[in-house]
C-alpha cells in the first residue's frame, strides 16, 4: 500500500519523501546477517532518519 505524504515546504515532492523514507529503511537491510550488537546501532540511525524525513512532510505549511 502506498501512503500518499504532503509536500515538503522546501519544495521536496512526495516521492522524493518517499525515496528518502525507503533510504532510511533500507538501513535495515541485512540486519539479520550482522551482529547483534550492531542492532541497536542500525535501530538508531534508521528511527532518525525516518524522522528527519517524516518531520519534513508535517512541518508548518506542508502542502
């Protein structure tokens, strides 16, 4: 399913906000394969990017 997402107010299309959320994603990829202690690590850096990109879509004066 594809969950449409607003504009970014920088101009940033939604799916140049959907490519961004896939990038932070993809972070996760091979995860299985690494050693648990990196998980936290790879949790981390995921949840800020996928925050970063999804700040961008809610901020103030999103289409």
């Amino acid at each position: 399913m594809t969950v449409p997402l607003p504009s970014d107010p920088r101009g940033a299309s939604p799916e140049q906000l959907r490519t961004e959320v896939a990038a932070a994603v993809a972070g996760l990829d091979g995860l299985a394969d690494r050693p648990l202690a990196e998980h936290v690590e790879a949790f981390e850096r995921v949840h800020a990017a996928l925050g970063a990109a999804l700040a961008q879509g809610s901020a103030p004066g999103a289409a």
